[in-house]
C-alpha cells in the first residue's frame, strides 16, 4: 500500500515512514496540509495519514478539501480531547489515532484496508 505521511514534525513523518516501510508499505511524506494536498491530487494513495496542527494548511482544513477523495483518512494527534478532535474533524476521517501511537494500531487499520481491497 502506498500511504501518504502529513506532519509537520520530521521525527514523526521519519518515524512512521520506517514503521510502514519495515511492514510491506511504501510511504510518502508531506510537512504541511497545502503540500499534501498537491501530492493527493498529483498521486495515488491507498492511505493518508495526518495531523492536525499544522502551518500552513491544518489537518482540519485538509480533511475538508478531500472529504470528497475516495480514500481512508485516519488523523495522527498529539490533542489530548476526544471530544474537540470529534467537533473538528468527525465524519471526516475514518480513525483518530493518538500520539503517542503503537505500531500495532497502524497495522490494523493496513490489515482493514487489505481485506477491503
């Protein structure tokens, strides 16, 4: 699966990069929402990955210029309230995964994917 990265925090994207990498996957990486969104209208992606707090273009406003993209979109936050990501984002990402994550959540939304596919 390709699956594209949004964080502005580079030990973050380099992190998750290696885990997908290490499980089978190729991964791309984006450190702003406006340069994901290029890359989301310029590529093909099975997965994107991304944060809210971001420069340029948050997570929030990303999500709101794809909700129309046919692919899975799970948020990756460092934010601490279920209740105010819910607010911003619900019914605009398929999973809120929290930081810090496991690598065992990644996977098992890559298995979901792989058995949808």
């Amino acid at each position: 699966m390709k699956v594209l990265i949004i964080d502005d925090d580079d030990g973050i994207r380099i992190i998750l990069s290696k885990q997908l990498e290490r499980l089978g996957h190729e991964a791309d990486e984006a450190d702003d929402g406006e340069t994901g969104l290029v890359k989301i209208k310029n590529n093909k992606y099975d997965l994107i990955i991304t944060d809210l707090m971001m420069n340029r273009m948050n997570g929030d406003e990303l999500l709101r210029n794809i909700k129309d993209i046919d692919i899975p979109k799970v948020v990756l936050t460092g934010c601490n309230s279920h209740d105010e990501i819910v607010k911003s984002v619900g019914g605009l990402c398929d999973k809120i995964i929290y930081k810090p994550w496991k690598i065992k959540q990644i996977e098992k939304i890559l298995e979901s994917l792989w058995e949808y596919c």
